[in-house]
C-alpha cells in the first residue's frame, strides 16, 4: 500500500513515499523535493555471521545519469566506478545513522540510495540522509530513532535553510547537518572565514529545521512500518565479569598511561595475553574458549572505562597532556628540492609529508558530475600507507577514508586561494594573477591521530614554499569529547585511542580570521549545544597556537616559483580574433607551440595562457601571437609565408587567416618573367603593406620591404644567358624578349 507525507522546509515542500518502488526490499523510500528524486533501499541479512566483532554496514549512494538525461561518457557508456563525489556522499551517509544501530546488532546491513532524477538545483545529497533515515525506520531492522538533514547556507547575513545549488555561489557557509530531535550528530562543510557564533547560530537554525523531519519520518512509520527485529543482549558470565575487572584493577592504568603509542599498545596487547593466561590456569582453557568473545569485550571495556574515568575525574590523559595541551610540533619547509613545494609537518606521533607541484591548464582535474563536466584548478589528495601505523597491508586505490580525509583539507584551503579553482576565468584577488592548476598531495608518514588536520597545515606550509599568493595560513585541530551523564570534558588534539574509546571527532579548520572547514562525527546519539560551544571556543584557541608555529617557520609566499616550475605568462587578446591564434584545425596554435616549445591555452574571454620552460621562449610565442592578433597597418613590414602561386603574383599569409597578395611587379626591381623564379610555395618573404582597398584586400610589396630592409643588389640582375640556339648572334634589339624578327621569322 502506497503511504506518502510531506514537510514544509523553508519554501520548499520535501515528500517521502512508500509502497511503490522497491516493495521486495526491507524498507524503501523515494524522497523528493522538486524534481529531484532519490530512492533509499535498506535490506539486512537476518543471519548473523559468527565471529563478527563489528557491525557490517555498508552505505552506497550513486547517481545515474539518466537522471538527468545523459548517456555517460564513458567507453562503455554505462555508469562504472563510484565517482569522487558518490564516495563523499555515501560517506556522508553513513556517519550520521551509523551511531544509531544497537550495540549487539551485528548482523549486515545494506543501504543504497539512488538518484533517479535531479534538476540541478535542489542538492541530491540532503535528501539521500533522509531518505536512509525513513528507509531505516519503516523497515524491521532495528534502529533507534530517525534522523533528519538539512543544508544551512549564509547569504547576505541571513541563514537559508536548504538553499538551490545557484544560490550557494554567494554563501559564506556551505553547513550539512544531521540530527535526531533532540540533539546534533554529525556536521560537514566549508566555510569562507566565519566565526565560531555563526557556526553554532547556523547550527540552532539547522536543528530547528531537523525536527519537522523526524517528525514526517516517525509520521510515515505509523503509518506502515514494520515490527522491528529483537536485539537480544548475549548472556554474560557475571563471575567471570567481576573476576576480569578484578584482576585488571591495578594494573591496566600502568599499561594504559604511556605517552608513545606503540609502547602503550604493545603494553595493553601484553597484558591481554597474560589476563587470558591467568583466565586458562584459574577457570581452565575449554570455559575460556567457550566465553573468549566476553573477555575480549569485558578487557575493552575496562580499557575504556578506565581512560574515560581518569578524563573526567583528574583531567588526565593517556599521554600525559592536560585536556587542551598540543602536542609538540615540528615543521619544515622546502626538504625536497625537486618538489615545487614541500613541507614535513609533525604533531606528536602524527606527521604529514606535503608536496605542492604546479601545473598548466591541461592538467586540470575533470569532475564528471550530473551538472555535466567541470573542471578544477585545485585538488588535494592524500595518502595513508599502512607502514605509517607499523603494520603490512594492501597498497592500492585510494579507499573511502583517503578521499574523504583529502576533500576535507581540500575545503580547508579553497577559501585562501587567489582564484576560484571551479572557474578558472574569475580571479578572486584582482591583484594577483596566478594561472597554475595546483595539486596537493599529502603522504602519512606516521600517525598517531589527526591526520587530515595535519594535512590542512602541511598543505599550507607547501603552498608558500611554492610561491602560490595564498591569503595567510590556514591550521586544522581535532578535538574530542568524553561524556559521562551530565559531565563532559572536550579534548584538544585527540590521539587514535582517544578517538576509538571517546564519544566524538570533531575537526575543525580555518584562518586566524574564521572557521573554513568542519567535520564532526560522534559515537553517541547526539551532541548538546553546550559541548558544541565549547569545542569551537578549544579549536580556535589552538588554531591560533598552532599558526603561530606555522608564521614562525614561514610567515609569506615566496616570492618566486621553483626554477623546476613550468613558467606561465599571460595576455589578452580580443575573444573575436580566437580563431585567427588557433587557425583553421588548430594549425596556427600548433605551429606557435611548435617553434617555440611551448604550451598555450585560449580561454572564451580572451585569456592567452602561455606555458614556457624560459622566458625567452614565451617571448617568443607571444610575439607570434601578438603578431596575428594585431591590425595589419598600411606602411609596415611582415614577415609571411608564400601559400599560392599564380599568373600574376603570390598569394601571402601574414598573421592567421590574413593573406595578403604580391603583384608580379613588386616581387622585384626588375621585370619578372616567370613568378616561380623569384618564389615557390612555403619560402618565408618580408613584405612591406602598400595598400588595404575598401573591400579589405592588402597589396603588398616585397621590392619595397627589401628596399627599407637593405636587401636590395648594387648591380641590377645580370641578363639571362641566350639561349645555344642563336650561337651568340643578338636578339632584335626592337623587342629583346622576342628572339623572332621584324616580321615574325626566325633570324
């Protein structure tokens, strides 16, 4: 049976049907606002695989391109491999409702959201989390509560809830943010400098929005949702229980405490086995083996306890920092001098090795995206091998993790660039031309958490070291969360462990001006607004400390590029003499790139990018062009190339499609017999413009030019020799060409 609802948010109407499309999957749901539609399918496998000891979710969102009414572009024409965007959507997809699945519910899980229409101008990616959250709820997997998602924009000084992909152009905050109804659980997006108060006003208003939704999506479960699956709590060994936190008592915080991460895991590892040991020889191996699964999770949760407690009783930490200390930082610039840019920057046990390398417009990134393609002048990708944790694993593509973490610091730095990477036609700073496409890329070398903020600092420390007119600096700081009841403490800088055993990862990003990139994920069910103050009001303060250590080590662009930098000059020419620089196929700009080893890019406004390996070379290739694109002047000299012979001159191009015509009388100071004699086809000729009739036509002159150029002989030209026929005997001297007498007879 068909069910639908709908809610008002902002002026748009945002509708969830059910009962028509997918009903053989566990919950399906198309949600629509506008003529975009995304359908949301949620199956799970109501056998729970043994010995799994985490939850199997897997959250897939694609976009198929006829949606939009295209055929892909690919060679097979059909949609392949999840595009970076797809990835970035599933991702955020699936942080906001992982938290809301029953601890002991391990069964798997599959989400998948689907774009069946888009108008490209309501954002398929807010409708795919609430389209997860009602599949969810109306289906008999379990799930806590419904969540709800919203697009916060900032234009003009007002807060736009869900604002058409047009207005974001003028938005000074891009906010995504999912919640319950009572409290926030996940937030992403940019920023072009904002204050910490804007972020949680635009929070407040989001959240207010939120709950409209949860209340459509509970509205759609009363009405055909189904009995939802029961999540039986595995029965515990209580003897056993207490034995394990005895025996840990005195010792895990011994174990735990160590300020180096491998030495605190190898300790924790080692006192595991000898719990298991003590377990074997006090209860014997057969009741171990039989209750193994308990105490590996009663050993984790003391582990857990233990750090959580000592957060929020004494405001210690594992590695011995307070609850706002940083770890100590260590920064180089310029350690690879091949790089057009480098920098190594160190936090603690997490380290990033960050390269910058500047390119030309024919390195520009293609997004084929349902808004069709598009291109960027900047991206940033980022790596984490597994040597960077000491452990051996598959070195491959980039997974969800890295691309996610590289758009992340990406977002990070857009806002300080000198252009807007997405038009390449539009400078930000009219004061600086920067034409290069730049790439980012951001090696792990070591971690020990906060790796993308390290990154964020890294890549701008690169940016300098390469020469690239950033604005200023821009640093990134994780911050957690410990929260126990109504007590809460907020930690600067987590490590892995505090991110694993604590309730939150919020990473914050910005300038000593505002925020510019954000990402928060918790492990509970939401965080208070309280929490939210107070973490922002953490992160700038260490934003700020750890930009004082960035401007000490290297505080401005350089100057220069790198000597191993493509150069890049640019001009402007009229956009109505296009044509004449590239030629008929592209020969004229081929030939250009050819003479002068170089490459050129003509953008639609006129914008001539000319990449060279040396000045002289783009001195060259701009001569050329200027030659072709400036207005041919009667009295001035060019140099040209013979393209036709005819009876009665040569035909020669001058700039482009500007040909011009030799008559046979100004190809020499001397009478011309045979035009071939003097020019062929493809000979380079200097020739001086005599005259353009009113039709546009241009005579020229090579006598002329030969003349001003000093070319022409002393001597006139030598008489041909006669021909052996007259055996030396004179021509009739009253027509010397004419070797035929008075009357027309031979001699």
């Amino acid at each position: 049976m068909q069910e639908r609802v709908t809610v008002s948010v902002g002026s748009k109407l945002l509708e969830f049907e059910t009962g028509r499309v997918a009903k053989q999957a566990h919950g399906s749901v198309l949600c629509k606002c506008g003529d975009t539609i995304v359908l949301s399918t949620a199956c799970f496998d109501p056998n729970q695989k043994p010995d799994v000891d985490f939850f199997p979710l897997t959250v897939d969102y694609r976009e198929k391109f006829y949606s939009v009414g295209q055929i892909p572009g690919n060679f097979y024409r059909r949609e392949a491999k999840p595009s970076e965007r797809e990835v970035l959507v599933s991702r955020l997809t699936d942080r906001p409702i992982r938290p809301l699945f029953p601890k002991y519910f391990k069964n798997e899980v599959q989400v998948c959201q689907t774009v069946l229409s888009a108008d490209n101008i309501h954002d398929p990616d807010v409708l795919s989390i609430n389209a997860a959250s009602a599949a969810l709820h109306i289906s008999p997997i379990p799930f806590l509560e419904p969540i709800g998602a919203v697009r916060v924009g900032y234009i003009d000084g007002n807060f736009v809830v869900n604002p058409e992909i047009p207005q974001m152009k003028d938005s000074l905050l891009d906010l995504v943010i999912a919640g319950t109804k009572d409290a926030i659980c996940m937030v992403e997006g940019m920023a072009k400098e904002v204050s910490e108060q804007i972020m949680l006003s635009a929070m407040e208003f989001g959240h207010e929005w939120i709950k409209r939704i949860v209340v459509a999506i509970e509205e759609l479960r009363e009405k055909c949702g189904k009995e939802k699956v029961k999540v039986e709590e595995p029965q515990k060994d209580i003897e056993l229980h207490q034995e394990i936190k005895n025996w840990l008592a005195d010792k895990i915080e011994q174990a735990l405490f160590q300020p180096a991460k491998q030495v605190r895991r190898n300790a924790v590892a080692q006192l595991e086995e000898q719990l298991e040991s003590y377990l074997k020889e006090k209860y014997g191996e057969e009741k171990v083996e039989q209750f193994k699964e308990q105490i590996k999770e009663d050993f984790e949760e003391v582990v857990k306890a233990t750090l959580r407690e000592k957060v929020i009783k004494e405001n210690k930490r594992v590695d011995g920092r307070g609850l706002t200390d940083i770890r100590p930082i260590e920064i180089e610039v310029g350690i690879l001098p091949r790089a057009h840019g480098s920098a190594l920057f160190t936090r603690g046990e997490t380290q990033a090795l960050v390269t910058t390398t500047l390119g030309t417009a024919q390195d520009e990134q293609k997004l084929d995206e349902l808004t069709g393609d598009t291109f960027s002048r900047f991206f940033l990708h980022y790596n984490f091998p597994p040597w960077s944790v000491g452990e051996v694993g598959k070195l491959g593509a980039p997974g969800r993790r890295e691309v996610g973490h590289g758009k992340l610091a990406e977002r990070a730095l857009l806002s300080v660039l000198p252009f807007d990477p997405y038009d390449p036609t539009l400078v930000l700073d009219p004061s600086v031309c920067f034409p290069y496409v730049i790439r980012v890329v951001s090696d792990i070398t070591e971690s020990n958490g906060s790796s993308s903020m390290a990154t964020v600092c890294g890549g701008s420390l690169s940016l300098m070291d390469a020469g690239v007119p950033i604005r200023t600096h821009v640093a990134g700081i994780a911050m957690g969360l410990i929260k126990e009841g109504d007590e809460f403490r907020v930690l600067t800088d987590i490590l892995g462990d505090e991110d694993h055993l604590g309730d939150m990862d919020f990473k914050v990003c910005g300038t000593r001006d505002g925020i510019t990139a954000f990402q928060m994920d918790t492990k509970i069910k939401g965080v208070p607004r309280e929490v939210m103050e107070k973490a922002l009001q953490q992160a700038k303060e260490a934003r700020m400390f750890i930009l004082d250590k960035m401007e000490a080590v290297i505080a401005k662009p350089r100057p220069d590029i790198s000597p191993y930098a493509p150069r890049i000059f640019t001009i402007k020419i009229d956009p109505d003499k296009i044509r004449e620089v590239i030629g008929p196929g592209g020969k004229v700009i081929r030939e250009i790139q050819l003479k002068t080893n170089t490459e050129i890019t003509i953008q639609t406004d006129g914008t001539v990018l000319i990449a060279a390996d040396d000045k002289e070379s783009a001195d060259k290739a701009i001569e050329m062009i200027e030659d072709i694109t400036a207005d041919i002047e009667v009295g001035k000299i060019y140099h040209g190339t013979v393209t036709r012979i005819m009876d009665f001159g040569a035909i020669v191009n001058l700039r482009g499609n500007k040909e011009g015509m030799i008559h046979i009388s100004e190809l020499a100071p001397y009478r011309v017999r045979d035009i071939k004699d003097e020019v062929k086809v493809g000979d380079e000729v200097d020739v001086k413009v005599v005259e353009i009739d009113k039709l546009g036509r241009i005579n020229l002159s090579k006598v002329q030019a030969d003349k001003e150029l000093g070319r022409i002989p002393a001597d006139p030209r030598p008489e041909r020799p006669q021909s052996p026929r007259f055996n030396g005997r004179p021509r009739n001297p009253g027509n010397p060409h004419n070797p035929r007498g008075p009357r027309g007879h031979f001699r």
